[in-house]
C-alpha cells in the first residue's frame, strides 16, 4: 500500500513551494528547522521554491513540465495551496495535471487542510495500529512509547500544537502515500452565462465565518489565534446576513451506496496496490486508479459518487462544458440566472448568521468544523446557523467546534445537511464570500463537488 514517489512514474523531486510571509512570516525558517532533516534523513529530493508574490506560484504549476515532479507540496497556509489548485486546473492538459500529488505543510494562520490530514491520519493509525508507521512516528514525535502515540494522534478533537502538527505533516510526506481528495467546482456569478469558475479544497463560507477570516487578516501575527480573537471581535457586532440558499441533497439511494461503499481501512491496506483498472479485479485507494461509468473499479469506492446521480435523467439541461473553460463538466449545475432544478431544496429561511460549506474536517486547526467529512467522500457537509440565535449560543457553538461536538448541540438555529451541490444569492449588495479562506468575488455563488479527482499526500 506504500506509494514510493516513483511508483507514480515520476522522478522523484518534489517542488516544495514556500510563502515566506504565511503566517506570522516564519514559514522558511519552520521548515528549514523541523522538516528538511526529515526530508533528508528520508531520502526525499526536494526543490525549494519561495513564492515572491501572491499568483506566484498559480502561475508556476499553470507553465510547468510536470514530468519533472513527483509532488507539489507547499509550505504556507491554504491560500498558497489553492493557488496550486486552480493553477494545475487552468492547464489545458488538466485531467493529468491534478493527478500530480499535493502536499501540504502548514507554515500559515490558516492551517485547515494540514489540521484535517492530522486528523485523518491519525484515525488510520488508530483503526490500524499494526501499521509500521507509529513507529516510525516514534521516532520523530516526543514521544518514545509508541501507544502513546497512536492516543497522541487519534481524535481531531485533541488539541495539537502548531510545531506538532508541521511534524506530523512532514512525516506524512516522509511516507508519501497518496490518496484521492474532493475538489469542488465553484461558480461565481456576476456575469451568470459566462461565470468565473474557480476549484475548492475546503471551503465556501459566508457571513459570521467569512467575515471572521478576513477580518482576522490583521492579527495574524498571533498565528492560528487570530481566528479566536477575530471570532470574539464579531460576536460583540453580530450581525444577520440575507439570502436564498438552495441544495441539492444526498438522497437516500445515494446515501445507502456512500455507505455500502465505505471501505474499512482494513480492506484497503489488505489489498493489493496493483490496481490498473479496468483489468485488476481490487484496487487500494492510492494508485492511479480513474474509473469511469463504462469500465468501474471493482473497489466500489473508488466509482465516483457524482455519477450515480450525474447520469440520472433529469428535467433540465445541466451546464455544458465551457469551451473557454478547461476542467470537468457541471452535471449538477444551472447557470445562474435560471431557477434551481426541481430536486433542489430551497431552504425556507432567509436570514442567515452563517452558511459553511465544507469537503474536510478542519476549518482551522482547532476548528473541527465538520466531522464526518472524509478526503474524498464526495459530500459537501453543509452546515448554516439561522438568525435569532444568541451571542452566547453562538460562542458556545464555536466553542464545542474545537472539539467537534458542536452538531450533537442541538442547537436549534444550527442545521447540518450532506450536500451534492449548492446555491447562495445572497441579496446584500456588498459583503465577504471566502473560498479556501480566500475572499473571492462577492455576488451569487454556486458549487458542486467532483469525487476524488485530486490527489494528496496523506495518512
Ligand atoms: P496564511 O494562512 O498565513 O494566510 P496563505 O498560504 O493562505 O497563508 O497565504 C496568504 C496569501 O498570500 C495567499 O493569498 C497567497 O496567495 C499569498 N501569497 C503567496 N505567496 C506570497 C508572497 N510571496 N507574497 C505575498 N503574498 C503571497
Ligand atoms: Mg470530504
């Protein structure tokens, strides 16, 4: 189950992008003091490349050889990681490009997708403790015993440090074992018939979250901390945000095949990783495996869950692809000036605190924000809070987030929902929509997810 940079049939370097000014501005010098031992002692050849400016690095991995580079890993917060993203999504050749393995080494304020990895491997490693990995881990993290550690890395819902989380995320990438990651396809839409269509990672976040993200943008000098102190500058200006929000629901059928096809990890590392479908009868979640509706793995797993609703026969002409657009087709969408298919909900409220949208766990390292998400689920865990809830329950809401108990609240105003795709109009007309943490046009929005089409370095 081990994935050697290369057995993906690439050299091995990895480009290892840093923006030395993420985070409190040390993310060079974290790197250069926890992880390139690491890299060495491992045997991992790496190229640094220090962005200079922001698109920097968009506009490197959009012009690249990729033939050259086992991995894209990059040392900053989720903002340079997504520059990364829609950067191998702008290539003509896109389809091979994000099959490039990512990696990501938290150097930012904003660390969702690192603290989400944490998360997930350390699940792997509890659910398999016969894994040789803990003790390797042993061997990198303080701790000597390794039981201790495998308790040390289960729940997301422990607090890590910063240092310990750039540790474990540098072991990851030791390892290198790649496995697919969700991405959705975000539609922003001043201009409905030719929208601006970015690719997501993470997140889509409006009002109270939002809001906080970028308002934060000043204390982030005080590192992860700056969302805590932005979120307790906000509650004492709550305010109502107002629009229509429509979804697109896992239905039932759907949400039966999710389950059925949940691999247990025994499964997955029991097997075989010599999957080259459609000829290998099982295939482990890590190779180059991109089943499609005609020749499917045998690993219900890995069929993507967007076909079994993307082939249904629908009333509507979904989105066509674009010409000017490189990246996957829509199925799931309308453009934006026209209503919502007619199995979409429309959520009845319009006054919101805030609507997440979220693909992993994380929000920040101490924000388990969604805790049922898995990397490649192929769900949008939709989480809104309706207007009317109090500052205090609100506050107690993000307080339980950092342990993720904050769904088992029952928080009247709260409603989580498991999402295939989704529509905001908000009617104010200036305000903050972030995606990946990062501000983007502000105007009616809409998203779907795409199943695993990425493909990261993890567990
Ligand atoms: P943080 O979590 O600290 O905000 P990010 O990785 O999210 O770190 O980076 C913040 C922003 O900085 C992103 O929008 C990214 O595109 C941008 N950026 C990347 N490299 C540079 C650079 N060299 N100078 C300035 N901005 C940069
Ligand atoms: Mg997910």
């Amino acid at each position: 189950n081990r994935v050697l940079y290369s057995e993906v049939h690439r050299p091995c370097s990895v480009m290892l992008l840093v923006n030395p000014h993420s985070g409190k501005g040390q993310a060079l010098s974290l790197f250069t003091g926890h992880v390139q031992h690491m890299l060495n002692e491992a045997g991992v050849p790496h190229t640094l490349v220090i962005t200079e400016r922001q698109n920097h690095a968009r506009e490197l991995v959009r012009e690249a050889d990729l033939s050259q580079w086992g991995a894209l890993v990059i040392m900053s917060g989720d903002g340079l990681l997504f520059e990364v993203v829609n950067g191998l999504m702008e290539r003509e050749d896109w389809e091979e490009a994000i099959q490039t393995p990512l990696g990501i080494l938290p150097g930012g304020s904003g660390n969702a997708l690192a603290a989400s990895i944490h998360h997930y491997s350390g699940w792997v490693t509890h659910q398999n403790p016969s894994v040789a990995v803990r003790h390797h881990y042993s061997g990198w993290m303080a701790h000597q015993d390794s039981n201790v550690v495998v308790r040390h890395h289960y729940s997301g819902a422990q607090p890590v440090s910063s240092e310990e989380l750039l540790v474990s995320c540098g072991f990851l990438l030791c390892k290198g074992l790649v496995s697919r990651m969700d991405l959705a396809s975000v539609h922003l839409g001043s201009s409905p018939s030719n929208p601006t269509r970015l690719f997501s990672f993470l997140s889509l976040a409006w009002g109270f979250v939002a809001d906080v993200d970028v308002e934060s943008e000043k204390y982030r000098h005080v590192g992860a901390a700056r969302f805590t102190m932005g979120t307790l500058v906000r509650l004492a200006s709550l305010r109502v945000y107002k629009g229509r929000l429509a979804y697109l629901p896992v239905d039932e059928v759907d949400g039966e095949e999710d389950r059925q096809s949940s691999v247990s990890l025994e499964e997955m590392t029991s097997v075989s990783p010599q999957c080259q479908p459609p000829s290998s009868a099982f295939c482990s979640s890590t190779l180059l495996c991109r089943p499609s509706k005609d020749s499917p793995c045998q690993n219900a797993a890995h069929n993507s869950r967007n076909s079994n609703i993307a082939f249904k026969a629908k009333n509507w002409e979904p989105m066509s692809a674009n010409a000017t657009l490189t990246g996957p087709p829509d199925s799931l969408l309308v453009p934006l000036d026209q209503p919502v298919p007619s199995d979409w909900v429309v959520v009845p409220e319009e006054d919101f605190v805030l609507m997440l949208a979220m693909y992993q766990s994380h929000l920040a390292k101490d924000l388990y924000a969604a805790p049922d998400s898995t990397l490649d689920d192929g769900l949008i865990h939709l989480i809104y809070v309706r207007a009317g809830i109090s500052r205090t329950a609100l506050l107690r809401l993000f307080l339980a987030m950092e342990k993720g108990t904050h769904l088992a609240n029952n928080c009247p105003h709260l409603v989580y929902t498991r999402v295939r795709a989704l529509r905001l109009e908000p009617y104010s007309p200036k305000g903050v929509i972030t995606v990946d943490g990062e501000v983007v046009e502000y105007g009616p929005v809409q998203a779907q997810v795409h199943g695993g089409i990425a493909r990261l370095i993890t567990r």
